[in-house]
C-alpha cells in the first residue's frame, strides 16, 4: 500500500489495505508510513519490555506478537503495527 505525500485515506481504506499488503504501515490521521523491519522489531521489543516491566504483579498482561493498536483522541485517530491472522 502506497500513498502520495500530500493525500490522505480513510480508516476504511487504510484496513483494507492492511489486509493485502505484505509490508506494515502505521496510519496517522489520514496518512500512511511504511514501516521498516528493523525499526518495527525495535520498537516492539522496547515496548513490550516497559509494558512487562510495568505489568508485573498485576493481573494485565503484555503480548510481543504483532498487533494492531488504535489511538483515537479528539484530534487524532492512528493505528499502529500490523495483526497476522
């Protein structure tokens, strides 16, 4: 899934894509980044060691396996990191 550098998508769009694309993208209010592996899998492995750390002693728990987070705020709507099914 590509976009132009000025264009923006809908969520809609944006999921559809994800589901054909072999590569992962995080949306930003409108807009898609490619993501590359290497920073993806750095960027998993930091989070999912704060989150465990964080986590510990409580009945939440933190996965490492890829999945899809949606940030929706007033003024922003993201989606990060790719679900495999």
């Amino acid at each position: 899934m590509s976009v132009a550098a000025q264009s923006k998508i809908s969520v809609t769009d944006y999921l559809q894509g994800e589901l054909t694309s072999n590569a992962k993208h995080e949306y930003v209010n409108g807009k898609v980044f490619a993501m590359s592996k290497r920073a993806h899998n750095i960027i998993s492995m930091n989070l999912a060691g704060i989150f465990h750390a964080h986590l510990r002693g409580n009945s939440c728990r933190a996965f490492g396996a890829d999945m899809k987070v949606r940030l929706q705020t007033a003024t922003n709507d993201c989606f990060f990191i790719r679900i495999y099914t």
